[in-house]
C-alpha cells in the first residue's frame, strides 16, 4: 500500500511540474518588451502650437516640445499656423510625421517638418523638408513635391527618399516646356497645408452625412437590407516616372537654393 501511496505521489509531482512549466512557457510567449515603444503610427497625437514652441501630445500627456529653427527666412503666422497642420506620413516609413505651414504669401506656402524618429521615439526637424516650398506628398509614387515659379514661370520638381536623404528626381516646367498632366494632377491631388483643419472638418462631416444617407437609401431600395458596401473612388494618378536613377542626387540645405528670384 505503501508503495502505491508513494507511486502516486511521485506521478502527481512530476504533473504538478509538466504544468508549472506549462505555464511559464504560455507566459513568456505572450509577454513583450516593457521598454518596446509605439510607434507614432498609432494615430493618438495632437498638439499646441504657441509662438514659442510647439507641444505635441499623447492623450493627456506632453510627448515633446518642438522648438521652431532660427534663420529660416520667413515669417511665422501664428493664426495661420494654428490651422494648417497635420500627422502625415511624408517620407514614407510607416510612421506619422508631423508638419506645420506656418505662412502663406502671395500663394506659396512655408513650412516647418519634422520627421518622425523611430529609434529615439521623437520627432526630428528636417531641413531640407522644410527649405521646398508648396509641398505635394504622393504617397502612392512615393514622391515629395514643390511648386516654384522663376520670372512668372511655373515649375515642379519631384523628389525621393534615398537611404533617408531626400534627393532631387526631377524638375519640369523648365524653358516655359508645360508640365506633364499626370505630374500636374499628383501635385493637386496631394497638396499639404492649402486647406485649413476647420475646412477639413467641415468637408469630413458632409462626407459622413452623405454617406448615412446613401446607406439608407440602400436599405430602403434592398426593402430593408443593407450590403454595407463603402465605395471609395480609384486613385487616377498616372504613374509619374519610369526611370528609377536619381537625375541629381543633391541633399537640400535651409534656404532657398536658387536665388531670391525664386519663391
């Protein structure tokens, strides 16, 4: 009988064990690094934007301080600024950058862009972001636009990221040659900081009641039953380049590059 007891509980130790570790295996699987930071893609943030600095949020509280860079050249409006911001992607990467079009004078806007840092979980300023003028981010070609006119004459020029250096791919408009149609339509479709938040706002809400209404009227024509389809328009944006070679690998410096004729 003893040995039966013994048998036993030797059988239900070494369960008690198989178990034990068990659970520390489940454990360690689903455990992550504590020090493992979310990236900025998260899509929390907002921010203050002050005449001294810049205060990006997270929830309730302060993820950093932005101070503004000396000797960029041109004016800060505040007012303006305080309504021409966004969390864009602007080179690419998956995470939410942050820019801020801080004037408009006579139809070209300025800018200050930082680019989001993932290593250092903070944002960096860009300067050479931040030297172009009327930014087009295409997304979907991966291209950095600007707008610039020289003597009355209209230019674009397209730029790309290369090893996190953005270079110079192409300009067009050059000798009063007319800009490509497809070039034209990837710049308006993806300009930054023309429209203000609160146009925005107001155009996201008309969107959305828009939408309720045709989705009744769905229900209504299906005699009650709704697809819950969303219809999103196709981006018609022709593909811009063919050549995937920089044309002039130039890494752009603060300050207008081209003289003070150009703006």
């Amino acid at each position: 009988m003893k040995k039966i007891v013994s048998i036993c509980a030797v059988i239900l130790s070494v369960a008690l064990l198989v178990t034990a570790f068990s659970a520390c295996g489940k454990k360690g699987e689903g455990t992550t690094d504590a020090t493992t930071q979310a990236p900025v893609a998260d899509g929390e943030y907002s921010i203050d934007i002050t005449a001294a600095n810049a205060v990006v949020k997270k929830g309730d509280a302060v993820f950093q301080e932005l101070s503004y860079p000396n000797g960029i050249g041109y004016e800060f409006d505040l007012a303006y600024a305080k309504e021409h911001y966004e969390f864009i992607d602007m080179n690419f990467d998956g995470n939410l950058d942050l820019y801020i079009a801080v004037s408009k004078v006579d139809n070209v806007i300025n800018y200050y862009c930082w680019l989001y840092n993932a290593s250092a979980n903070k944002f960096d300023f860009s300067a050479s972001l931040s030297a172009l003028k009327n930014i087009s981010v295409d997304s979907y070609e991966q291209l950095v636009l600007s707008k610039t006119y020289y003597n009355g004459i209209e230019k674009v020029s397209t730029y790309q990221w290369v090893d996190g250096v953005l270079q110079l791919k192409d300009v067009y408009g050059d000798e009063g040659v007319t800009i490509p149609q497809d070039v034209v339509q990837s710049y308006n479709d993806n300009t930054i900081g023309e429209v203000s938040n609160s146009e925005k706002a107001t155009t996201t809400k008309a969107t959305t009641q828009s939408q309720a209404t045709s989705s009744t009227s769905a229900q209504g024509s299906n005699g009650g039953a709704s697809e819950n389809k969303t219809t999103t328009a196709p981006k018609t944006t022709k593909p811009l380049l063919t050549t995937t070679t920089p044309a002039n690998g130039i890494e752009l410096v603060t300050g207008d590059p081209e003289g003070d004729e150009w703006y």
